[in-house]
C-alpha cells in the first residue's frame, strides 16, 4: 500500500487537468476552423471610383483596391458589390463596410488561432504526462522502500 | 561669334521656355469632390492581412501631358491611417511605431521621371517615414484628362490626372521597431497610393 502525499496529490491533479484541459483545447483546435472557415470567400475591398469612370471613359465605376484579395468571413450579402471580376473574384464595398461599422474576419486569422491552439494543446498534455510520470515514479519508490 | 553665342542662348531659352510652357502644375484635391484619393499600406502576416488606409492625401505635381515629363510630391497624414481596429490604429501612431506626433506625415518625392510607356512611368524618388528619408524606385501610372465636358461630368474644374502608384517598404529602413509587434505586424509593407490632382 502506497503513502500519498499532498504534493503527489497537487501533481496528479493538475496533470489530469492539464490533460482534460489540452484534449478539449486540441479538439476544439482541429474542429473548428474548418467549420468556420468553410464558407469563406474570396474578396477583394474596394473604393468605388466613379470619377474615373466619367474621366476615362472607363465604361463603369473604377474600383481602387484596398490591399490584396483575402478570404473573408462574411455574412452580410449586402456588403458584396453586384459584379465580380477574374476567375469569380468578389468585391467589397468598403463604404459599406464603413457605414455599418463592420471588420471582417479573414480565414487566416481563425486558422492561425486553431494552429496556435493545437500547439498549445500539445504543451498541456506533455506537461500533463511529464506530471504523471513523476507521481507514478514517485509511487514505486515509496512501493520499494516499503 | 558673339553674335552667334547670344543667338543660341536665345534660341535655347525660347525652346527651354517653350517646353515649360506644356507643363502644367497639378494639385491633389480634396474631399470635396466625388473622387477618392487613397494611401494604403498593407501588412501580410500568418496572423492577419490588414490594410491601414486614409484619404489625407496632400500634394502637387508639374507635368507635361505631351512631352511626357513631370515631377511631384505626395503628403500623406499620418494620423487619418485607420486600420479598422481603434486599439491598433492608438499603438500604430505611437511613439514606439510611427511616432505620428513627431512625424505626422509620410511623404514621397520624385527625382527622375522616365516615361515608359502608355500611361506608365519609371520614377526614382524619395520616401520620408518615421523622419528618415530614404530612396524609392517605383512605376507610377499617370492618367491625363484635359479640362472639357468629362472632367467637369466628374467635378473638376481644370486638367486632371490620376496619380497611381504601389511599392514595398521595410519599415526597419525606416527605423520602426517591427520585433516590438511579435508577428503581428510585417516588417515588409506595401504602400499604394492613388490621387486625383488638378491644374487650374
């Protein structure tokens, strides 16, 4: 029969908690982006520049762009421009975005949280077993002493 | 042969004065008018793409739409950059990052201009950021409407052109401390600017 100690106790504890902690922290790291992301599109903001087009002729509204395409995380439909450009390529409408007061989120962004999160994970639970291992190593040799 | 000194003098100030005459100067206008001038600088990390944009574009240009010849200077204020996020924009003016109190401005300067061709200009300059200065070479696109019914369709009251340009910038070049953002923020940024300008 094996003595059990406050610290052996703690350890164990927090080892088991760190382990439950990071298997929920992990899965909720490989399940949710995707689901979140899943929908992204593929979206370029954009000033509409009318003036341009009454200058040059351009024939409709230039649109100047802000920064690269990213995939964005968008529900609101209306944030979309009606025309779309190469290979589907959508457009929003930054004076909308403005006016509603809306920051979309960008894929990257959740993916980058799901890695990190993975990461994170992965650290809790070889902490966890590390605890473990000592407590369990600690056991035998209170075992062999007698 | 002093006669003939003073005669080449003259023919050479007249085609000198001649060629100045095409050249027009331009200035950026303001928001009043239905156009949208824009400087954006964007950041590409794992973590997120984020663009600072403002319209606070000042400056003016001398340029001759025949010769294809021109030079200018674009001001751009430092503390109307919005990056979509309050906090962000707060630590993006600071003295630790641009130091916008100290250096409210951003300002791109040309030395030579090149035409190239079409609309499109080979143009070495000067980038002023963070108070250091340093050299740029970028293409620019310069769009020319003389003043008649499109440019007053459009609002404007003269010549316009539409000054288009996009380059890397390493903001370590221009001494901001990029660590400081730990991933968050690139150390290579993109810097596009996009303004209308008018000669009266």
């Amino acid at each position: 029969m094996t003595r059990r100690g406050f610290v052996p106790r703690l350890v164990r504890g927090l080892s088991l908690t760190a382990w439950f902690v990071g298997a929920i922290v992990l899965f909720a790291g490989v399940v949710v982006p995707p689901i979140l992301t899943r929908d992204a599109v593929l979206a370029q903001r954009v000033i509409v520049d009318k003036a341009a087009a009454d200058l040059f002729g351009d024939g409709e509204p230039a649109l100047t762009p802000i920064g690269s395409p990213q995939r964005y995380l968008i529900r609101d439909n209306r944030a979309f421009l009606p025309r779309t450009g190469p290979d589907g390529l959508r457009y929003l409408d930054e004076a909308y975005l403005q006016r509603t007061g809306e920051y979309p989120w960008q894929a990257q962004t959740v993916t980058w949280a799901g890695r990190t999160a993975v990461q994170g994970a992965g650290i809790l639970l070889v902490l966890g077993g590390l605890g473990l291992v000592f407590v369990r190593r600690g056991d035998r040799a209170t075992i062999a002493r007698g | 042969m002093k006669q003939t000194s003073v005669f080449a003098f003259a023919l050479a100030t007249g085609l000198m004065t001649s060629a100045l005459a095409q050249t027009k100067t331009f200035t950026i206008v303001g928001e009043q008018l239905q156009m949208r001038n824009l400087a954006a600088v964007e950041s590409v990390t794992d973590f997120e793409t984020f663009t600072g944009k403002t319209t606070g574009v000042t400056g003016s240009f001398k340029f001759d739409a025949t010769k294809k010849l021109g030079s200018g200077t674009i001001v751009v204020d430092v503390k109307g950059i919005d990056t979509g996020i309050p906090l962000r924009n707060e630590h993006m003016l600071s003295p630790t990052w641009l130091n916008a109190a100290r250096n409210p401005t951003i300002t791109f300067t040309s030395r030579t201009v090149k035409h190239l061709s079409g609309d499109n200009y080979r143009v070495i300059g000067t980038l002023t950021l963070n108070g250091k200065t340093r050299p740029v070479t970028t293409n620019v696109r310069v769009r020319y409407r003389a003043a008649g019914p499109a440019s007053k369709e459009a609002g404007f009251n003269g010549d316009v052109i539409l000054v288009s340009t996009s380059f890397p910038v390493k903001l370590t070049d221009f001494g901001v401390n990029v660590a400081q953002g730990r991933g968050k923020v690139a150390n290579e940024v993109t810097l596009s600017l996009n303004a209308y300008a008018v000669a009266k």
